[in-house]
C-alpha cells in the first residue's frame, strides 16, 4: 500500500515539480513492492494530462541521488538514440521533470526523495503475458534497451552493491536463518533445504566474470514483464520503466529474470503451485525477441550462459523473498499475512520446471 498522504499533500508534492496546469487529482499506481507511486491528472487548458510522482524508498536505495544520476543519464542517452534515427515511433524513454532548481528530484520535508515524470498514454505494463507474440516483442524490447546502452560512457553508480550476487544472497539467508528473529525458521526447512542443495552452482556467473568471459555491461537489473510499456494499438514494447536498478551488472541476470517473469502464467504469488511452470514456446519467444535485438552485441560465453541464467535468477528471486519471510517482511511490501512466503514457493516450483526443460533450453542456442 502507500504511505497515507493526502490529496492536499500530493498536491504540495506535485507542486515541487515544474508541472503546469491545475491539479485534479491523484490515485495510486502500479503494482511496485518498493516506492510508493501515484498517478497524477491535471487539467492543460481543458485537456486532462497525466503525470506520475514516485517517492523512492531510501530503506532500498540508500542514495537516491545516485540513483536519479543514474536514471537522468540513461534516458538523456536512449532520448538521444530516438532523436537521431529520425523516424516517426512511439518508441519512448521516461522523461523526467525538473524540480524547480532544475535537479531531476527534490526532497519534502520529511526527507524523502520524490520525482515525477510524463505519463506515456495509450500503452500498458503487463504482470503476464498473453502469448509467445507478446513475449517476443517484451524481449525484443528489453533487448533492444541494452543495445541502446552498450555506447553509454562512464560507469555508472552501483546504486545496490551486490544486487545480483547470489552467495551474498544467501549469506544474507543464513543470517538469516541464524538470527530466526520472528521464529519462522521451523515453517521454511524444506525451502531452506532447497537453497542448499544449489548452493555450489550459485557462483557460476560472477567466476565467469572474474575470468573475462562474461563482461560487465550497463543492465536494467529487475526486467518483470511489467517493467515494459506494450502500446496498446501496436502490440510493440515502446518504453523501459522503472529503472531505479539500472547500474553496472551482466546481461544474463537482465535475460534471466525476464524468463523468470514473462514465460511463467502464473502471478508471482499464486498460491496454487500447480499452475506455476516454464511455458517452453513462451521460453522460445523470449529467447528469439532478446537475440534478435541483442544478439549482435552479445558474446558466445553470454549466449551459451542463457539458459542457466533464468534458472539462476529464479532461484535467487526465491532464496530472496524466503530472507525477507524468515526476517519478518521487511524488504518487499505484502499485503496479507505468508505473501512472502507464497512467492518464495512460487520461484521455487518453476525453478524445478526450468530444471526438467533445461536440455531444450539449451538445444535453441
């Protein structure tokens, strides 16, 4: 849920923003288990304009202005990409608001970090994809994102160190797991047992990295089918949304993750396990839209590791969301009781059915 502001505070929110127009109202959005997200409508001139302003949850993102140095960057650099092809499009990037000292951001005086920017209309984020069409294009979408990036110079800031380490991840668990502060360690043992018996193939990709094979590149770090705007004439991913993990990473965690969200019809927190597995023709859609945007860019090491990147970072999202069960909830919002827990179980179950089709992942490269 989101912080319990007002109308008249999102109004003063708003107000820090060059946004012109009268204020109508605001709704909160999206579906996000971080910020806090509202849409917001104003009226230009008897036109009704959409807008949207977001606190950045500092608890995560222990620098937020690192973050918007970050997300200013990459989208001047996609915006330009778009100018230059000189193409009617609705391909699009976020475009940021100016605070009213020109900075992408500003802080309330409660010290929370707030930004805002131009709703994209007529296009929609997905939780699951409909079809193989559809996931070809999500991929081909993603793909293409990282394209665009693959010239962006300098570094990035790393906005979560260790985002995508998975043995940091699970030392994190058995802290965890040792601390036991809320006493839930006894309702998770066959999840916990789960982890561990993966434990030593959990390095694979960073020993990869270590050696040369696998390079670091600019990633979006959290590629959930709904971090994808599909246009809704078109059936085209058009925009990359929350971008707030865009830093240094490997392109396999970005590819691993979209598998993990987008060939899955089931929800992140379905309950009933049984409608919970890979799909393999959407498995087969993601792979092709992603190598035919981001194939040309990629190395051989990169496309021979795809397969057991979906794997990994299933697994990973999973041990993350039993840490945050075992802890007490306090990373992912929930909204009823064992949320976490159902969502651990979730990534788990497909992390067996990406096991049982691993040999035909691997036949398609």
């Amino acid at each position: 849920m989101a912080a319990p502001y007002s109308q008249s505070e999102i109004r003063r929110l708003a107000g820090m923003f060059d946004i012109y127009g009268d204020f109508l109202v605001a709704s909160p959005f999206g579906n996000g288990n971080v910020n806090d997200t509202f849409q917001l409508t104003y009226d230009q001139g008897g036109i009704r304009l959409h807008y949207v302003l977001q606190r950045i949850n500092s608890n995560v993102f222990k620098d937020p202005v690192a973050v918007m140095e970050n997300v200013s960057r990459v989208t001047d650099h996609i915006l330009g990409k778009i100018r230059a092809a000189k193409a009617q499009t609705r391909k699009r990037t976020i475009r940021l608001l100016h605070a009213h000292d020109g900075k992408p951001y500003a802080f309330d005086s409660r010290g929370n970090c707030w930004r805002a920017y131009i709703f994209v209309e007529h296009a929609r984020a997905y939780e699951v994809l409909d079809s193989p069409e559809q996931a070809f294009r999500v991929a081909q979408g993603f793909g293409e994102f990282q394209k665009q990036l693959v010239d962006l110079k300098g570094r990035l800031n790393e906005t979560i160190p260790d985002f995508h380490n998975t043995p940091k991840r699970i030392n994190t668990l058995e802290a965890a797991i040792k601390a036991d502060v809320c006493g839930r360690v006894k309702l998770v043992q066959p999840e916990i047992d789960f982890v561990m018996k993966r434990k030593d193939e959990c390095g694979k990709l960073l020993a990869l990295n270590a050696e040369g094979s696998i390079p670091e590149r600019i990633t979006h770090n959290d590629t959930k089918s709904n971090n994808i705007l599909i246009d809704d004439l078109s059936g085209e991913a058009i925009c990359v949304i929350d971008l707030d993990t865009v830093m240094p990473g490997l392109v396999l965690y970005d590819f691993g993750d979209m598998v993990r969200s987008g060939a899955n019809p089931a929800e992140e927190d379905e309950q009933d396990l049984n409608r919970v597995g890979m799909k393999f023709d959407m498995y087969e859609a993601l792979y092709d839209g992603f190598i035919s945007s981001a194939g040309s860019f990629l190395t051989e090491a990169e496309k021979e590791m795809l397969p057991f990147s979906a794997k990994l970072i299933t697994l990973e999202i999973g041990l993350r969301f039993l840490s945050d069960f075992i802890m007490g909830d306090v990373y992912f919002k929930t909204r009823r009781s064992n949320q976490n827990l159902d969502r651990c179980r979730n990534q788990f179950k497909l992390v067996e059915s990406i096991e049982a089709q691993m040999n035909k992942m691997q036949a398609l490269l």
